[in-house]
C-alpha cells in the first residue's frame, strides 16, 4: 500500500484499514511465537503499513489544528 492512495482515503477508511492490520499483526505475531509463520517478512510490511496509516492520520490532525488557529 502507498501514501499515495491512502491520502485518497477517508478517516474512516482509514481507521477501519487500520484496526484490520492490528488484528492481523497480532495474528502474525502469534503464529511466530508458536513457529507456525510462513513468511516472517509479512510481519515487517504490516508493521509499515500501520505507520503510514497514522503518518496520514497524523498529519491530517494537525493540518485541521493548524488551519482552526489559522497558522496556514
């Protein structure tokens, strides 16, 4: 997934996205602790995917602080 297109998402898309890849990193780790995981690299690449989603979040925030205090 890129930045690209989830800046093209909603907050609410993007917060459904997120609460999916928690569960499935949770998923993941799990199946690690009881070396069942196919593919440890998949742990890596959800782990930056959940930080590009609140990178976007993050800057949306505070694009709309700045723009209430009339900083832009």
């Amino acid at each position: 997934m890129k930045v690209t297109e989830i800046r093209e998402w909603d907050n609410v898309e993007i917060t459904a996205r997120l609460e999916e890849l928690k569960e499935e990193h949770f998923r993941l780790r799990f199946q690690a602790a009881t070396m069942t995981l196919d593919n440890p690299k998949m742990i890596q690449g959800i782990r930056r995917d959940l930080a590009r989603l609140k990178t976007v979040l993050r800057e949306r925030q505070i694009n709309t602080r700045s723009e209430k205090d009339g900083l832009s």
